[in-house]
C-alpha cells in the first residue's frame, strides 16, 4: 500500500476512535479548564499526529497511547474533583489584573501580562473607559474575563488571587 493510504486510513480509523473516547470521556475532554487540561489537549494532537506521518508508529500504538492518555486524565479528573489538594497542585490560581477601574501594576508585573495586553482585552469587551470595569482576571486557562457594569457580586471573585 503507497505510503499516502496509511496515512489516510490511520488518520480514518484515529479520529473517529477519538471520538469515541471524548464520547466515554465526557466534553471536559477536550475542555481548556486548566493547564492540565491544555497539555492532554496537545498530547491528543501529538500522538494522532505522530500516529499518521511517523512510519514507526504503528495504529495500535496510537490507539493504545490515546486510550492511556484518555485513561490518565478520567483518573486526574476524578482525583481534582474529590481532593482540593490535587486540584491547588495541578491549576494555577486566577489572579485580578485590574479591580474597580484600577490597573493592579504588581499583579500584571507577576502574571506578566503586559499593559499593552491588558488595552486589548479591554477593547475587545467594548470597555470605553477604565471607570466601567469592575475586575479583569487572568484565568487558570491563560483567558482574560473582563467583568464591567454597575457593580460586581464579589462572590464571582472567589478563589482569585488578589
């Protein structure tokens, strides 16, 4: 068989086992909760890959790698969920970068997310001046929530390093 149809058949037969196991895993899959979770993500990415172009890499090793990966992170999953202490040692702690109009210069110092950053998330959720944000947190996944309005429920703040 030429070399391009094990590529397509690999790729033909991984992405739907992947499927399958994102089906048995649940959606948190694939979800970007965590730093944790983003490197399974990759992982997934990686062996698929690996699997299609790499000759050496047979079907059954792919097959066999996606399931222990899928295996690990159900296990990991269940483990952050019954133990706090697992879940500190894993995620990183979402941090305030801006709180009631005010640029935390030590906390963006820290995260080190540049200002110029901090400008551009603000422009994309439509902040027209500083006065309006209520707080900016840098979340466990790298994303930036930009809470503005009237005024902010400090229980959504919870867990968030000041």
């Amino acid at each position: 068989m030429p070399d391009w149809m094990t590529y397509f058949v690999d790729a033909a037969v991984l992405v739907p086992i992947m499927v399958l196991f994102v089906r048995m895993a649940g959606l948190r899959a694939f979800s970007k909760m965590s730093s944790y979770d983003f490197a399974v993500t990759v992982s997934f990415g990686s062996i698929l890959a690996a699997t299609v172009v790499a000759p050496t890499t047979t079907l059954t090793q792919g097959i066999l790698g996606m399931g222990a990966l899928f295996g690990v992170q159900w296990i990991f999953g269940y483990l952050r969920s019954r133990f706090e202490q697992v879940e500190e040692l894993s995620d990183n702690c979402p941090m305030v970068l801006m709180r009631d109009g005010e640029v935390l210069e030590k906390n963006l110092a820290q995260t080190r997310v540049t200002m110029a950053d901090l400008r551009a998330k603000l422009r994309e959720a439509n902040v027209m001046h500083f006065g309006q944000v209520r707080a900016v947190v840098l979340e466990t996944t790298g994303d930036v929530s930009v809470l503005h309005g009237d005024e902010l429920d400090d229980a959504l703040l919870e867990g968030v390093g000041r």
